[in-house]
C-alpha cells in the first residue's frame, strides 16, 4: 500500500459527508489532487435545502469517441444514532486484514483508488478519453447524478461523451448489470378528530390505516407468488417487485380518536415495465377500501395519496467491452443483479451502459464499524490502471 493512499482514503473519510451535508471540502479535495496529476476538472455545483454540494468531472486523454467513465459518490449513510459503532467513523484505521471507517466499503476507498490510479497514468499514452464522475447525494435517491448528467456534455466540453460508466459501488468485485428501482411514497388517511368516549361521532385516522396496511400487504404476498422468471437468476432471492412499510405515525392520546395517519411505503421493482406500475395499483386498491372505521359508520375518512419518489431500475446491456475488461481482470464470469439501486440509473437515462463492480464489500455497507478487505484496499488502484489500460490503451508510467 502507498503512503499516498491511506493519506488520501483517510482524509477523505474524515471529512463528514454524509447526504444531509456539503460534500464540497471533500469534492475540492479529490478535485485538486486530480488536477495535481493533469485532470481537467469541471464542476456541477447546487444547493440542496441551503446547503452547498458538488459534483465532479475530471477528464483527461484526447477528443476521441469511445472514452470511460469510471465513477463513484462522496455522500455516505449517516452513523449517529446507529447503534453498534464500536471506532470512530470519520478515523480510518486498519487493523489485521481489515480497513475501517464510514465509507470505507460505500464507497470513499474507492474513489481514493481513483486517485492513486490517475497518479500512476501516463496521461500522454491515453489514446480513448478517461473520465472520472464523482457524485454528491447518492444515498439520497442518486440526486446529484440526477442533477448532473443533464450537463455533462457541457462539462465533458470537445471530449465525447462516453457510453460506457464503470461504478465502484462494493461488490467484493461481483459484477452487476441490472438492479431494480426504488419507489417511496406516503398515504395519509385523515380521518374526525373527538373523544374516545363518542366513537361514533368521528373516523379513527388509525383504524382506516390498518385497512390500508392490509391491503397492500395483500397485494405483496399476490407478487411474492407471482416471481418473475425472467429474473429468478438475476435476483434469486425475491424475483418479485418487494414492497416495505417504513414508518407510521398518527395518533395524539389514548383518550383521543385518532384524527390523521400518515404510512409510508416504498417498493422495489424490477427493471421491467413502468416502475410506477404498483404504485398505480396500489393507489387503485385503496381507494376502492370502505372508508369508515369499525367504530362509526356515519363518517368516511379521506385519502392523500403522495407522489411518488422513483429512482429507476438499471438494466445495462451485456458483452460490452467494460464487462470483457472487468470479467478478464477480475476472473469473473457471470455478471448478477444487484441488491441496491446506483447511479447506473441516471447514466442510462444519458445513454451510458453502467456496470457495477467495486473492491468494498456488499455486506459491509451502511454497516457500523464499516470496513474493507485490507487487500482489496491495497490492490484496488492496480485493478483501476489494468481496465484502463484495456480500454483507454494507456500506458503506466
Ligand atoms: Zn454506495
């Protein structure tokens, strides 16, 4: 390992960057470095509820077609509050085989073997475009990929876009094609405020949710038994778009009728057809519900039903010259679905195919006490400089 890259991996995870903050002293950081070893960078800067955030575009190699976009983002999921830590999550320690610190797996390493890479290329040899995207608020629904790759061109300036994005994302270096998409959204019943005593004279909020609840709970189990050949390989575990309940609040007193309940839900589908089919389908269900609770028979209560938030699914071409590269490299030879959704949804809305494949490992993310391989750490720059070198025909200095 080079003292260059446990300088760049810890400083990178000492700086705070998770979603709800500015990732810009991180981005410059990563910014300078590049530049420092010959990148042309160009920024995307935004401001997200007052607070500032970047993104990243450092591009090197001449105007050719037929570049790589090798990228990953700076945010990370937050650790107060998240039971279990046992270190410093903004310290990067290494210990034994292992190397720890939020982002460790999610993916700051990465993007520090990045820069360890671009510090060992022989810029001039480049004969295809190389071109490093790092993304702010990905852990946030892959906003700032959302904001950015509308101007990417702008940004890439003379160099053509590329159509093909390798994405860091941990993998333990399994190659993913597709994921599926993710959408949230929330139901609110509000119902007739009153005292309990007099339940007749109002609509409990809370009674009419658990009807809700129901019913789309029905409409989980009709999809678990409906799985999806196509996919059963792709996601083993649930071929099936799955749906979850993620919070629930509603209810002031035990004395009191419960006057609004708002449940949000999310669902995950699969990378075939409209993402917001079940959305449709659900709001179809409860809107044919019998509205009034079990206690009054006067009073209906009313639906608001929320937008929904959609991070697209990902399905990425096979037997692109990435997937021969990453699949040579790292002796692999089937490429899977992934477990999470990645930025690889915005760069396909852009045209460019996105495979996802990366040194961190799958089961450590979002994880307290975070952690890597110490190997895949060391030698991850050396997997970067070999696909380059295969795509981008680059020589190392
Ligand atoms: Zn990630």
């Amino acid at each position: 390992m080079t003292t260059y890259l446990r300088e760049l991996a810890s400083r990178l995870i000492g700086c705070d960057t998770v979603s709800t903050k500015s990732n810009v002293e991180a981005m410059e950081y990563l910014g300078s470095h590049l530049e420092s070893h010959g990148f042309r960078t160009a920024w995307h800067r935004s401001e997200v509820a007052g607070v500032p955030k970047a993104d990243l575009v450092a591009v090197a190699g001449p105007p050719e077609p037929d570049g790589l976009i090798v990228s990953g983002h700076v945010d990370v999921v937050p650790f107060i509050g998240q039971p279990g830590w046992q270190r410093d999550p903004l310290r990067l320690e290494i210990e034994d085989d292992r190397v720890y610190g939020r982002g460790a797996s999610d993916m700051k390493v990465f993007l520090a073997q990045c820069v360890e890479a671009a510090a060992q290329l022989d810029l001039a040899s480049l004969q295809r475009p190389l071109v490093f995207i790092f993304t702010s608020d990905e852990e946030v629904g892959c906003r700032g990929a959302e904001r950015l790759l509308p101007v990417l061109p702008t940004l890439l300036s003379e160099i053509p876009q590329p159509r093909l994005a390798w994405i860091g994302e941990p993998t333990s270096y399994q190659v993913f094609h597709t994921h599926k998409g993710v959408a949230i959204f929330s139901i609110t019943v509000h119902g007739l405020g009153g005292h309990s005593s007099m339940p007749e004279q109002g609509v409990n909020a809370i009674a009419v949710a658990g009807k809700v609840i129901e019913t789309i709970g029905r409409y989980q189990e009709e999809l678990r038994q409906q799985p999806s050949t196509a996919f059963a390989n792709l996601f083993p575990e649930s071929p099936y778009t799955t749906l979850n309940f993620g919070s629930i609040r509603g209810g002031t007193a035990a004395n009191m009728i419960a006057e609004e309940c708002t449940v949000q839900v999310s669902y995950r589908p699969l990378p075939q057809g409209d993402p917001l089919e079940a959305y449709r389908e659900i709001a179809r269900r409860v809107q044919e519900l019998d509205l009034r609770d079990y206690g009054s028979p006067h009073h209906r209560a009313r639906l608001e039903i929320g937008e929904a938030f959609v991070v697209p699914p990902l399905l990425s071409p096979r037997d692109t010259p990435l997937e021969s590269a990453l699949f040579s490299r790292l002796d692999r030879k089937t490429s899977g679905g992934a477990p999470f959704a990645t930025d690889g949804c915005q760069f396909a809305r852009a045209g460019i195919a996105s495979l996802i494949c990366g040194p961190g490992d799958l089961d450590q993310a979002h994880q307290p006490n975070e952690s890597m391989r110490r190997e895949a750490f060391e030698n991850g720059a050396r997997v970067i400089l070999d696909v380059v070198h295969t795509l981008c025909g680059v020589g190392t200095a």
